[in-house]
C-alpha cells in the first residue's frame, strides 16, 4: 500500500551532506514487537532509475540518492511490503524508520503495481525475480470469468506462449502446452498444493476462475522447484483471501449455444484472527450439432462444484488454511458414426460420456521464528504444506466402459531463512500418485518420489541477482532424478531494462496418459513394458524494459526460449490385425523446440473519459520429433509456427469496460488425418462489455461475443473419418473452433 509519511514512519534527522545527492538510512522492523528485520530490501524507484539496498543485521540499510521525488518499496519474505513517497533534497541526509506487518499466507504483498510471487518460492517481488514469472492480475482474471465462467481455459489460452489444445473433440478435454511442449509436461497447482491432480484432460474445463486472485506462470523446466510433473513448466492459481468485511459475488451467464453458468463466491471474518471464503457453481451446456453431420461439435455437460477455505492469522508471523473441493460432472458427446455424409456401412450409434467424481484437502502453515539477535535462526520461516486428491471417471466409449481411480498424495516441510543480500531455502517432499484402471490391464502404477530441495537467492551486486535451486527426486519405479536450474537477473542502476537468463533441466516419469489415449482410451494401449524416464533441458534469455511515447511508456518484453526432451513417450501404432492396437515407447530421438515470444503493452489516459489499454503479443515457435512412422524428423502436430494477438480495451473506473480481441494462429501440421496435411491459418474475433448498472443496484451486466467471424473447423474439412483411424478413434485432431460463433451474456452482483 503506498502511502506518504505517517504513523509507522517517521523522521529523524536532517543533516547536511553533498550538495548533488543525499544518504538516506533506514531502519526496517517487525510492527508487531519491533524487532529489526534483517534481510528487507529498500528500493528507491522512480520508473527509470532504480536504486537499492538491504538491511543489515539490525535491520539498518544506506542509500545514496540524487535529488528528487522517490517511492521508497519495502518488501521481505513473510511480511506485507509497504512504500513511501519521499522528497530528496541535495545536501540534506535523512534518517527515517518504517514497520513492517506479518504477511498473510496465501495471498502476498500486493504494492501499487509491483506484486510478490509466491510460485518461486522466495516471494520476491516479480521484477526483483531472476526466474521469470508471468502474472495474470485480478483485472484481467475478472475479465476471462465474464467470458467463460465455468472454467480456466480461456484465461490460459490468451497467455503468451501457452496454448490450450484439445485431446479429444468429443468431450472437449484439453490440455496446456507451454512453449511448444505437450500438456502432460505442465504442472497445474492451487495455492502451491497439486489439488487438481497430475493427469486427464478435463481439468481446464472444471476450475471456475472467480475466487482467484491472480495467476502465476512459470515457462521451461520447472522440475528443481516442483519435482518431475512440472518438466514443461508450472501454472499457479492464487487464491483470494477474505477482507475485512463480509463480501459476496454471484453471477449468472447464458451462451448463445445453450450454456448455463451460475457461479457463487463469498468471503469474510469470523473472528479477529480467522475468515473464510467459499466458491460454489452449477454449470451445464447441451450437446450442439452445429454443422449438421449427426456428431456432436459442442458437448453436453452438467456439473456442480463446491470450495470452502479456511483462514488463520495471529498477526505476529503465525498463519494457515485449509481447504477441501468437491466436484461431480456428466459429459456426454460424439454421436452417429460414420458420418451419414461419407461413404461406408450402415451407420451405428456411437456416443462418448465421462462421468467424473472428484475431492481434495489441503492445508498450509507458516510462522516466523522469533528470537534475539544471536539467534541463528531469527527471523527464519518455517512452512507445511499438504494436500490429497482423489478422482473416478467412469469413461464410455460406445460400447467399451473404462473405469478408473486417480489419486495423488503430497507433503512438504521447508524453511526459508532471510540474510542481508540473500534468501535461503531448503526443505522435503513427498509425493505419491496411483492410478488404478479396473477394465484394463496393464496401465496401473503407483509412484512414490520422497525428495529434497534447496534454493539460493542472492543479490551479488546492485546490478546482478542471482538464483540458484536444485531438487533431489528418488522416484521409486524410475531411478534418482537430478533438477537444477541457475537463474539471473542483471539491471543496470539507472536503466529502467532488465536482463534475465535461465537453464534448467529435469526428468518425468511415464504413465499411458498422452494427447493419443485421451481420445482413444487406454483400451486400445499394450500394457505398459520396458519405458524410461523423459529427461529435458531448457534455457531462456528474457529482456524487459519501457520506452516513453507521446502516449504513455511503451512496456516491452520479449524471450527467445529452447528445450530438448531425450526419451519422451510416442504411441506408435501396431501392425495391422493387431489387438491392442497402439503401444507407447521412448522416441530414439529428442524433441527439440524453440523460439521468441515477444509481448508488448500500452496504456492512454484520458481516453473517452477513460483509460485505454493496448496489448499485442507474437510467438514463433519451431518444434520437431522422432515420426512415430519411421521418416526422420516431423514437425509437432497442432503447433503453429506463428501466432500473434491484440487486445484493445477501453475502461472507466467504477462505471465498465469494452474489449476487442484479435488472435491470429498460424498453419500447423496434421497427424493421421484424411482431409489434410496441414490447417489453414485463421483469425478469431472476440468482443466484450461489461458495465455497472445503478438501476440494478450497481449490477454488472456483459455482453460477449466470441468468434464473430465464425471460424469452423468443418468448414474446411469434415471432423468425423469415413473409417477409424489412430487407435480406433473416429475424429480427426481438432486445430481450430468446432462451435463457430457463440455469444453469452449475464450479470454479476457484487454485495
């Protein structure tokens, strides 16, 4: 919260010095206590030259700073950060003292437009993070759930760099691909706790996003901070916390292809130390034909869900939550078979239904560790973290039924110890994650990876911070996995541009979940036999900066990215005759991808009355492998070359927001499809309003339009094969939207 001078701060003394620059020594301590804070960092920043420095022992730090109008941040692991606006004068040093409060848990230091990630693990402020992370911020994460309200999906997608491709058309399951690398390489956590489990293709569709705060994102190999399921990167959803008064948000949506959504999220106190939050949704949506060949494009789904979180702060460095999900879910799709418009036998009936049964606990604690000066260990902290998920899915694929159990079990213990210039990590895991299929055979494992891990941060110079982290996996199927990664954040004082370089690498086990077995089953998949473990390396170099415009600063960032993956899994089809009819093997070759992806953005006052925001963002993006079918190298499937987006949105504060959206994807090689070799390039056109209506007491009513150029995939080719193909499976790869033009509109009330 930026504030100017008050009750927690205050002056000291003023004293001549120089007369082009001033000393300004600050003192930083707990609020609570006042013990100093050793290990604050005090930045002096006026957008184009920041300075800083980070307090001692006893909590004292020294900065040198040329005259002027400053915004002095204080920010530390486990404590709120807070700022100052402060006027330099030349000649004339300061003395001042600021106090710091306990941090909350989950939802960290928020400043004025800095925010501390908590996906990193040192909870730095992002533009002080070596590891780049990417923030989706409350703004734009309200903005997605007025346009799809019953689920994550859209919000991912219009990221840069992650793409969310569909696995199999009949049931709309879909994963995220981060950089090129398929989705069962991405790690979805809530909170930092895997309540959503580490497989299936549903889960993007099953999260509503209105009791989210922001959402962090971490591309290239995450494995030396969250273990081998995050080998292609992490995506962190960031809950919000409850305030100081009750607060309550309800919404209602229709769409324009008979989607339901009725979302409820609530939060408040009920004591001085404890509050609660609670996200409730029912959703459905009817199956839709929208091109008229007896399958079904859009599928049908009803579905409830339900989250309550509890909270616990003492305010003196000592806090938790706990939470627990429910969610229960019918989807229902495909239809008649062969299509009635290709030629072949008789048609048959042929419909796809998933009916899921899911639930989670979770909890974190975290205190300080108090103590003297002498204590080692002042000021450490030391946090819990555990979670468990369970989920059955009862799959039908015509006439085949697959039932099955996944369940995925975790437990941390870690400490982090705050010193000037550093911050230091260490800690254990335990992960353990089974999948039982009961109608096939074969498939089932049981993995159990105890681990350790242990992270550096460290400011070596005022113009290089750097980050070092390692993680030890001693998986119980697959061997010992090693996952370092060496991060650097270089910014000259005086330069409003950073510099950040990151390499990491890590390994995954295998489990029969891939793009192919999605849409096919695991039926039609040999039982599992002689697999290794993927082993992958990444890197990155990320340049971030402003450059001033007559309209306002330009922010620009643009990261040229490389992975390559030994031994990832293929499904590779069996001689024909063969029952079962697809087997899964290492590929003799790595998966190499690469790449730039560039974002920029600006913002204009005083536009209409109101504030204009203008966003563009292109990614290019090379990505090969091993061809399944023996002829040498191919480019990955459904991943576009080029891909480029804008977003223009208009907003008055208080009153509403207009939004259009223009994204442009590029063409992209086809697997096993009759039709075609390659996609078409096409443009989707979205556009949104959204606007607070008094006569509803201060109601918000939207309006949104998705696709209004009714880009169809079967307008080009048809969806459905004349005869089976991969695996058995009756669809072809969907590249691009299968519902052509929809619209939903609904209102929100706030209260």
């Amino acid at each position: 919260m930026r504030r100017a001078l008050g009750p927690a701060m205050f002056l000291c003394a003023a004293t001549a010095g120089a007369q082009d620059s001033a000393t300004v020594r600050v003192t930083v301590r707990l609020a609570d206590g006042g013990q100093p804070l050793p290990g604050a960092i005090v930045r002096a920043d006026v957008g184009r030259r920041p300075l800083g420095a980070t307090t001692d022992s006893l909590g004292r730090a020294t900065l040198r700073l040329p005259p002027g109008r400053w915004q002095l941040v204080f920010s530390r692991v486990g404590v709120q950060g807070d700022s100052l606006d402060l006027a330099v004068r030349s000649g004339q040093d300061t003395t001042l003292a600021m106090a710091l409060r306990p941090a909350p848990l989950v939802a960290p230091v928020e400043l004025v437009e800095p925010v501390v990630v908590s996906a990193t693990r040192s909870e730095r402020r992002v533009e002080d993070t070596p590891l780049r992370v990417e923030v989706v911020d409350e703004e734009e994460v309200a903005e997605k759930a007025a346009m799809t309200p019953g689920g994550i999906a859209m919000l991912l997608a219009e990221t840069s760099g992650l793409r969310v491709q569909a696995t199999n058309p009949a049931t709309g399951a879909a994963g995220v691909r981060m950089q090129g690398l398929r989705g069962r390489y991405s790690l979805i956590l809530a909170d930092g706790l895997p309540l959503h489990g580490g497989v299936g293709g549903l889960g993007l569709l099953q999260i509503p996003p209105l009791d989210l705060q922001r959402v962090e994102v971490i591309k290239g190999a995450a494995s030396a901070l969250y273990g081998s399921t995050a080998l292609g990167g992490v995506v962190n959803l960031v809950s919000r916390r409850p305030g100081d008064g009750e607060a309550y948000t309800a919404l209602v949506n229709q769409t324009s292809r008979g989607g339901t959504d009725g979302v409820f999220f609530g939060s408040g106190p009920l004591t001085p130390h404890w509050g609660w939050t609670l996200l409730a949704g029912v959703h459905g949506q009817r199956r839709q034909d929208v091109d008229g060949d007896a399958w079904s494009d859009v599928p049908g789904y009803r579905r409830a869900t339900a989250r309550p979180r509890l909270f616990w702060d003492d305010r003196h460095g000592r806090s938790g939550f706990l939470t627990a999900g429910f969610g229960a879910e019918m989807r229902e799709g495909g239809g008649v078979v062969p299509s009635p418009l290709a030629a072949g036998p008789a048609v048959r009936d042929f419909e796809e239904s998933v009916r899921t049964r899911r639930g989670d606990v979770g909890g974190v604690a975290r205190w300080v560790v108090p103590g003297d000066l002498a204590s080692p260990l002042r000021g450490a902290i030391l946090a819990l973290r555990g979670s468990g998920q369970t989920q059955r899915h009862v799959h039908r694929f015509g006439e085949a039924r697959e039932r099955d159990r996944h369940r995925t079990w975790f437990g941390e213990a870690s400490a982090t110890l705050p010193r000037a210039g550093a911050t230091w990590v260490g800690g254990v895991a335990l992960q353990r994650e089974t999948y039982q299929a009961f109608d096939v055979d074969g498939v089932d494992y049981a993995y159990t990876a105890p681990a350790a891990f242990a992270q550096a941060d460290v400011d070596a110079a005022p113009w290089l911070t750097v980050s070092a982290s390692a993680r030890v996996d001693a998986h119980s199927d697959y061997g010992t996995f090693f996952s370092p990664r060496l991060s650097a954040l270089l910014r000259r004082p005086g330069s409003a541009w950073t510099t950040r370089l990151s390499a990491g690498g890590g390994a995954t086990a295998p489990t029969p979940f891939v793009d192919e077995t999605e849409a096919t089953g695991l039926r039609a998949l040999r039982p599992l036999r002689g697999l290794r473990a993927a082993r992958a390396r990444s890197a990155s170099l990320d340049v971030r900066g402003a450059l001033p415009t007559p309209l306002g600063a330009l922010e620009l960032n643009a990261t040229a990215f490389g992975s390559r993956v030994r031994g990832p899994l293929q499904a590779r089809e069996l001689p024909p005759g063969a029952a079962p009819r697809l087997a899964l093997v290492n590929a003799g070759t790595p998966a190499v991808t690469w790449g730039t992806d560039v974002f920029a953005r600006l913002r204009v006052d005083d536009v209409l009355a109101g504030e204009l925001g203008v966003l563009g963002t292109y990614v290019f993006l090379r990505a090969t492998e091993e061809d399944p079918r023996g002829a040498g190298r191919r480019e990955v499937p459904l991943t576009p070359r080029h891909a480029a987006g804008l977003d223009l949105i208009w907003e008055r504060e208080g009153r509403g927001r207009v939004g259009l959206e223009l994204y442009y994807t590029g063409r992209q090689a086809l697997d096993d499809d009759p039709y075609l070799d390659a996609s078409r390039p096409y443009v989707l056109v979205g556009l949104l309003g959204e606007w607070r209506v008094d006569a509803l007491r201060g109601a918000r009513v939207f309006v949104n339009g998705e696709n209004l150029g009714g880009v169809r995939q079967t307008r080009w080719a048809p969806l459905v094969r004349p005869t089976p193909g991969l695996g058995g499976r009756w669809t072809t790869d969907a590249w691009t939207e299968l519902a052509g033009r929809t619209v939903n509109a609904g209102v929100r009330f706030d209260f």
